[in-house]
C-alpha cells in the first residue's frame, strides 16, 4: 500500500487545515491497536483515526462508527486522563518520513498548561501510537517495546523518546536538486529504475516509483545505467513535477479499484502505469480515500479476529464429519455384496436334500445365472445345512439393515457439513460484534458451543438488514440462520417473494409484496442482493431461485435456516457491491 511519507506529507496538510485548534471531545479505543479522537472545533466536528495495525498503520478523519468494547483498555483511560478536553495545536511530519506527531495543549493535574505529543509511526509491523509527555519522555504507548522485542530501540513508560532510526542514505526531495537524484538513479547500473528511486529518494512508495520509471521509459526492461538522455530529461521532468506537487500540496487523492470494485491501492497524485487495467478513480479528500480504502478491509479483519475461536471449531466440526462420512461409506461397500449372502442362503435351502451335516463346502448350480454355472458356497461344518442357510440369511438381514442405516447417517452427516457451511457464510460476512453474539448463540442453541451467555444482559436485538429497490418495494436480508427462519417461516407472508441462492449458502431474501404484483425491476434487485449476501459474493453468473413464500417449507427436524422449496424461478445475476449499497436502508 502506498502511505508512504509523501502521501503523509499531502494528508498532514489536509489534516492541519481541518484539526488545527480543535479540541478533544472524546477518545475511544475500538481495537487493541485502533484509536479514535473525536474532535471538535468552532463550526465542525470529526473522528481522527489513529491505527498502529501492522496491515493497515494510517491516520485520517473517518466517517465509521466501529463497535467499543464495553470496559475501555488502560491505554485509551489513560489517553482520556492525559488529553481530554486538550486543545490540538501543531501537526509535525518528520522530514519525509512516515511519522507525525500531533502536539496538544493540556492542563495537568496540578493545573498547569502542558505540551503533549502524541506520535503516530506508520512503519508497517513496527507501526506505533506513542504519548509523550513535555519533557520528551513515554508516558506510554499502544505497544509497549521491552528489549527483548527490539534491541535497536526500547518504547516504555518513563523512557526518552528517540525517533526510530533515520534513513540517512536516501535524498530528501524537497531540499534536493532533481539533477542530482537522476544522476545518482543512473549510477545504480543494472538495476531497475523504479527500485533505484525506492532506494534513494525518500518518502517514495513502490507505487510512486513504479509511475516515474512507466513516464521515463515505458517499461521495466530498461535498467538505470541503460537510460538515454532523453529518458534521464523525461524522469527529470518528472521529479520536478513531483516536486512542486509536494510544495504546492497540489496532489490528487487518487484510488485504484479492481474491475470488481475492490480496493488494490491509493497513491497522492494520478496513476498511468496500469493503461486501463484497473479503474483510476480520483476522490474529493485524503481521509475519504483512506476510509473508503481500510473500512471493509478493518471490518473483515476486526470480525476474524473476533470470530477465530468459532472459525477453528466450525473447520475443526467439518473436518471431522468429513472423515466420518469417509469411514461410513468404506463400511457401506462392504454391504455392496448383501445379495450374495441372499442368494447363498437360498441355493443351500434349494439343496438341502442333498447335504449332510459336517460339509464345509456345498457346490451346486447357480439357478440365478442364464448358464447354472457351478459355485461353491463355504459352510460351517459345525451347524446343519438348514443352520448354515439361516446364517447366511442372517447375515444378509444385518447387512441390508446396516446398509439403510448408513445411508441414513451419511445424509444426516452431509446435511451437517451443510449446515456448517451456512454458518460460515454468515461469519464471513458479520461485520457487527451483535452479528457475532447471535451466530455463538445459535451455535449454542443447536449444541456446538457450551451454554453461551454473552456480556451484555440485554443484548443489542439485532433486526435484518433492510432495502428499498428502485420501484419502492422493502427487501429484507436475514444476517444469520435463525434468523433466516424468523423471517421466511414466521414474519413473511404467503405471497412476499422469498430468493435463495441455487446450491450456494447465503441468506434468505424477501421482498414484501405488500398486496401488490412485484415488478420484474424489483426482482432482478432482490436477486442482486440474494446473490451479494452469499458465499458467491465474488462470482458472477450466479443462480438465484425465487418463489412465493408459500411455496417454502421447513422439514421436520431440520436445522436453522435449512427449508425445502418447489415451484421456483430461477434468475442468473452478478453480485454488484455498489448497486446493493446504493438500496440499502438500515444496515
């Protein structure tokens, strides 16, 4: 990802311009290394988010409103004792690099008015978020650093502050000539010109470097010693445009999207290098970028944590039915030759005239076969011929008996990887700590989980996500089995439209009729979202089958969400993140 320093150097200013004399209003810590600072300043207000993840290390103002946890951790009490109601006073980057500090006016518990910082290191896995107080010592940090974690640079209370170790190699572009980065990007021989930019310049993302080598030379094949004049004028052309960018704070908060609308990456200023590849959209703010950048991503990832404990038990589950089912199914071959003891049984009651006690072996015709060929049938010397028929029999009975009841445990088994599969479906997708609570509670219900009583005695009722299509019909989702239920069996009535994603999990989806004939429009929406709120989320073509909620019933016994339907539709449709967020209501 591409918040490198010079990105950070455009978003400072962004943030200096909005923040600048605000005022703390309040602080939440959402996650173990997540900070919100709700600000407040005269005419406006927003929530600066600080992230320390080392997948995600950002700041921004942020439009979401993530969950809190209920007890909040020492860190954001102690944040909240040292910068309430403090007023924020300077935003300093340092140099070029992916550090800001955010200097705030406070008063101490002596009254008197203080200076304290607090450091946002965005440094990958080493990522920090660093409360200094105005003697440059560590009140504490998000991440505490002992020696033992790091030998190069400790982050404890009561220690100084030092700045992580400098990149004293690189070239600061704004106090550089281009020149002289040119001439020192052609000096790296056989290297590729963009990782030579990366190891020279400071502040430069891959990214960055990657569009000044694609203006320069157009492709990779061309390595720095190898440039021509011309080229070293066209990546100095470049640099300088670059440049005044920076000076100017003139960049273009710039997002690079996936033809399926993902996210891939960001960068200050417009991209060319992908030629069509991936969609180049420009954004009206640095902290919109990001926000719309991280937030499904930190949601997916809040959730995974969150949910680890019930994604092992749920693989852990799985991969044990699935071995039961193997096991079962070696046993039910071996009742594949059921009819053979049938028929031996029968050939020695047809000879038994025949036979004499004491035989171990009866060869007779097989009058089940066109040519009577001779068979022998082993036999037990120490039962009669009539014993030795009944045993054959007998086994034949046991046999036919295990056969039915395997068969019956092997659909039951494939039925409960079935439902398993429901409930991963609607993990991957829960992006609320309510969604959650009700998955672990349903998991309970149906004797996965021990008795599951949550923190909360009056837990959040979590209602189904609801849509409004463009011809003013309401579409309900259900976020997880039960609810499915709640909804198709007991609050949908006869003639609202239920969809389903053919063979695929997902969740169920209604459109309430509301006494009136459901336009085709209306149809193909709620098919769009049946298919969006699945495990085909990311396909396209997907079956959805649609029918009258009276036309869907639950079997007796069966599993939440598991119903059985007949008289369907089927509509084949592709999943569109966009179109589904543009008719969604309450979410």
């Amino acid at each position: 990802m591409a918040l490198d320093g010079m990105f950070l150097y455009q978003l400072r200013q962004e943030l200096a311009e909005k923040a600048l004399d605000a005022r703390v209003d309040r602080i939440h810590q959402p996650t173990r290394e997540e900070i919100i600072i709700a600000l407040r300043w005269k005419g406006g207000a927003g929530k600066l988010l600080l992230s320390a993840n080392a997948g995600s290390p950002r700041i921004h103002f942020t439009e979401t409103s993530p969950e809190n946890p209920k007890q909040p951790p020492m860190f954001c009490m102690l944040l909240r004792k040292h910068l309430g109601s403090a007023r924020l006073v300077r935003m300093e980057q340092v140099g070029m690099d992916r550090i800001l500090h955010l200097v705030f006016e406070s008063v101490n518990e002596l009254g008197d008015l203080v200076e304290l910082t607090l450091a946002m290191e965005i440094m990958g896995r080493h990522s920090n978020i660093i409360l200094i107080d105005q003697n440059g010592r560590i009140i504490d940090a998000i991440k505490r650093i002992d020696a033992e974690m790091s030998s190069v640079r400790q982050i404890l209370p009561g220690m100084l502050y030092q700045l992580p170790p400098a990149q004293a190699d690189k070239l600061d572009l704004l106090h550089t000539q281009v020149g002289e980065i040119v001439e020192k990007i052609a000096e790296a021989g056989g290297r590729e010109i963009s990782k030579a930019l990366l190891q020279t310049v400071l502040g430069m993302s891959p990214l960055t470097c990657r569009e000044a080598e694609n203006y320069a030379v157009h492709t990779a094949d061309v390595r720095a010693g190898e440039m021509s004049q011309q080229q070293k004028q066209r990546l100095e052309e470049w640099l300088s445009m670059l440049q005044l960018r920076l000076r100017e704070h003139s960049g273009v908060p710039t997002i690079l999207l996936e033809s399926s609308g993902k996210p891939r990456d960001f960068a200050f200023l417009p991209i060319h290098q992908y030629r069509g590849a991936l969609i180049v959209r420009e954004m009206n703010s640095y902290s919109a970028l990001l926000d719309s950048f991280y937030a499904e991503r930190d949601l997916i990832d809040r959730m995974k944590q969150r949910s680890h404990d019930l994604l092992r038990l749920l693989a852990n589950t799985s991969d044990r039915i699935a071995r039961k089912i193997a096991a079962q199914e070696e046993e039910l071959k071996e009742c594949a030759n059921r009819e053979k003891l049938k028929q031996n049984g029968d050939l020695i009651h047809a000879n038994l005239y025949q036979m004499e006690k004491g035989q171990s072996v009866l060869r007779v015709q097989n009058f089940y076969e066109e040519d009577l060929p001779l068979v022998d049938i082993p036999l037990d010397p120490a039962l009669t011929p009539s014993q030795n028929a009944q045993k054959y029999y007998s086994e034949y009975r046991k046999q036919d008996t295990a056969e039915k009841k395997l068969q019956e445990l092997i659909e039951q088994s494939r039925e409960e990887i079935q439902y398993l599969d429901t409930v991963f479906d609607s993990l991957a997708r829960t992006v609320k700590e309510s969604e959650l609570t009700a998955i672990r509670e349903e998991l309970s219900e149906t004797g996965y989980i021990k008795s599951y009583k949550g923190k909360n005695k009056k837990p959040e009722k979590l209602l189904p996500l609801e849509y409004r299509s463009s011809d003013g019909f309401t579409i309900l989702v259900g976020r997880n089995n039960v609810q499915n239920d709640r909804l198709t069996l007991k609050e949908a009535h006869n003639y609202d439209m239920w969809f389903h994603t053919q063979k695929i999990p997902g969740s169920h989806t209604i459109v309430i009729a509301d006494g009136k004939q459901i336009p085709n429009r209306t149809l193909e929406e709620a098919a769009v979202i049946a298919a969006y709120h699945s495990r085909a989320r990311d396909s396209a073509l997907v079956p959805v089958d649609y029918t009258i909620i009276k036309n869907v019933k639950k079997p007796s016994g069966a599993k939440p969400g598991k119903v059985i339907y007949d008289r369907f539709e089927t509509a084949v449709v592709t999943p569109d993140k966009e179109r589904v967020a543009a008719l969604l209501i309450k979410g």
